[in-house]
C-alpha cells in the first residue's frame, strides 16, 4: 500500500489573515485573476506582484497561455509562487515552480528531470479541481486538439490553504462544473485498482459531503450559502485521487475539452453516466461504491444509478455531443486519441476499455 500527503494543509479566516501570517512580500508573485484578488483587496495594493491569468488567454490552460505568462516573468527572482484561484490558475502556476529557460512544451517534456527553483502555495476558490493537493499539471495543447497530463513531485505545494470566504461569490454555473467534478475524483478514485483504505475514506466523506449538500439544495440551481463543505470535500477527493488516481470518465472527457473547449467538471459529466454503465456491461464489481450510494439515497441498491443521475441532472445539465457538432467520426478520432494520449489515466480503470469500447462510450452520449 501506496499513500501520502504531500503539502502542509492548513486554513485562514481570510486572504488578509494569510498575507500577515505568511509575511507576503516583494519577492513573491500572485497568480490569480483580477476580478478573484480586487474584491479582496477593498482598493488596497496588493502586497507582491500579481500576474492576472485573463490577461493571457480565456478558458482553460493551454500551452499558449502558459507561454505567455512565462515569458512575462522571466528574469524575475521570485521565491515563491501563490496561486490564488479554480483550477486553471493552479494548473499553471505550477508550472512556474521551475524557473526561466523553458516553455510549456519543455516543462513537459524535461518532467522528473527537472529541478525545482521556487516554492509554492495554493489557495483554491473553487470547490472541484483538488488541484491544491496533487502534484498533477493539466494543459491543453492546442496543435494536439487534446489536453496532457504532468505528474511529477516537484508538482506539490509546499502548502494549501483553504480559506472559504473565497467562494462566497462563485457563480452558480462554476459551483456545478467544479463540485461535480471533485465527485468524480472521489468516485473514479473510489473504484481504481489502486485504491486503499485511506484513499476509499477520504474518498466516501467526499462522496457523502457533496451528494447530501446537493440534496440539501432541493433542486434549486442556487449556489448553497455554506460553501465550507463543498470545498473539504473536494480537498478530501483530491487526496484521494492524488494517490488512487483518476480513470476513464477524465481520460474521454480530455479530447471533448480540447476539440469543444467545453469546461472540464462539463466535459466530465457528459461521459460520467456512460463510463460507469459501460463498466458495469463488463462485470465489474461495483458493489461497494453501489453501497455508499444506497445508503446516502436510503433506497434499493439495483436503483443507485438512477437516483444519482437523477440528482444530478438537477444541479447540471448533460449536454449531448451532438449538441457540440460531434459525430461518428469525431467519436473514432477521440477515441484513437484517448487510447494515445491518456494512457496515464487509463491504467487506473477497474477493467482495460478498449478503443471501441471508448468510441462505443462517446457514440452512446451523443
């Protein structure tokens, strides 16, 4: 048995109380978004520089952004990296760990073998990427038309810092994507042939914390007002895929992102439904995850699967693919796409899916 805890995991009343706490000053940098950081600061200056990720690029990370922020900073002596911000903001900042003299594709490619030059910290405003906890980069490149994984320990903060007066102004729509998307880390990392009893822990609290904030809503598409559990469960989920992994449901929905630009918790939920059901045609034992969920919905375990769909078609839309322009042909090309390029992520199904299998996925979402 594999597990670890790598960043120092604490929390803050307020961006404020950080600042003082950890003595924030000129040789550190914020990577954040503006209109994340200015509220923050009632018109005050910020105490370090700040590199506003908007600035360089919509949507999520890609390889053009990432270029383009480096470049910005190069030549700057900078000690430490705060990233304050959802999921693209953390994935990039990340990146900043090693220094000058690289571009994306360098960070990529050089991996492992690269020395780390800075310090980090993450604070998340977002309550689905556990992005914060994991030593895991994700960037599109665009020529590729699909987004890559970087794993590699100097990936890890040396901190995260939860602070959930931060998501106090999330929009709805972000709230949707994200906190579905950290019930897939839980979920996904739940059934992974590497899980354990410290992963599947942290894993079912996830799981239990948001699908009984979710039915706390009542089906209202409002963002709940007690936001403090919605963002321990996802730090909870990320822990636990951090070290039991993610699977298919990410691996497919990597090329629907990086062919639509279709947000990732989005992406995600369009084959989520699909992953599993094509799981369960091969006979895999799902049974403990099926007993969680039966007793978080108080009903008959046969009928899980369509309470939880249910559930959460009530807090996010799935959109079909062909809504998007897709077709068979687009399927063939993801799927060959996905079986090349996400291999990382494939080896942590409970049962090998093949090409077929992934395009037979896609054509059934469509």
């Amino acid at each position: 048995m594999n597990f670890s805890v790598k960043p120092f995991i604490s929390d803050c009343s307020s961006l404020h109380e950080f600042f003082s706490q950890r003595n924030v000053g000129p040789t550190d940098l914020i990577v954040t978004n503006e209109y994340v950081l200015a509220p923050q600061l009632n018109g005050k200056p910020a105490p370090c520089d700040c590199l506003y990720q908007e600035q360089y690029g919509k949507g999520e990370p890609s390889d053009e952004m990432v270029d383009a922020m480096l470049n910005k900073i190069s030549g700057k002596n900078y000690r430490r990296i705060i990233a304050i911000g959802g999921g693209t903001v953390i994935d990039i900042a990340k990146l900043f760990v090693f220094g000058d003299g690289l571009d994306c594709e360098a960070i990529y490619a050089g991996g492992a073998a690269l020395p780390r030059k800075r310090d980090l910290i993450i604070i998340p405003t977002t309550c689905g990427t556990g992005s914060e906890v994991t030593g895991i980069s994700i960037t599109e490149f665009k020529k590729k038309h699909t987004k890559l994984g970087l794993a590699v320990p100097a990936l890890f903060a040396n901190e995260a810092v939860l602070i959930p007066s931060l998501l106090q102004t999330l929009p709805y729509e972000v709230f949707a994507t994200s906190s579905i998307d950290a019930l897939i880390h839980a979920v996904e990392s739940y059934v992974s042939p590497k899980a354990n009893s410290f992963t599947r822990a942290l894993g079912r609290c996830a799981i239990e914390l948001i699908l009984c904030g979710y039915q706390d809503m009542g089906g209202q598409q409002k963002r709940p007002d007690n936001m403090s559990s919605f963002l321990t469960a996802s730090t909870m989920a990320g822990i636990a895929f951090g070290n039991a992994g993610c699977a298919a449901v990410h691996a497919l929905s990597y090329p629907i992102g990086g062919n639509y630009h279709v947000p990732h918790g989005k992406a995600n939920y369009m084959v989520f439904s699909e992953v599993f059901a094509q799981y369960r045609a091969l006979n895999v034992d799902l049974s403990p995850l099926e007993t969680i969920l039966a007793d978080i919905f108080g009903c008959n375990v046969a009928n899980v699967w369509d309470t939880l769909f249910k559930l959460l078609d009530q807090v996010l839309t799935r959109q079909p693919l062909s809504e998007l322009g897709c077709d068979e042909g687009k399927c063939d090309e993801m799927a060959a796409s996905v079986i090349q390029n996400q291999q990382r992520l494939l080896v942590n199904n409970p049962v090998e899916l093949s090409q077929e299998h992934i395009k037979q996925i896609y054509m059934r979402c469509m």
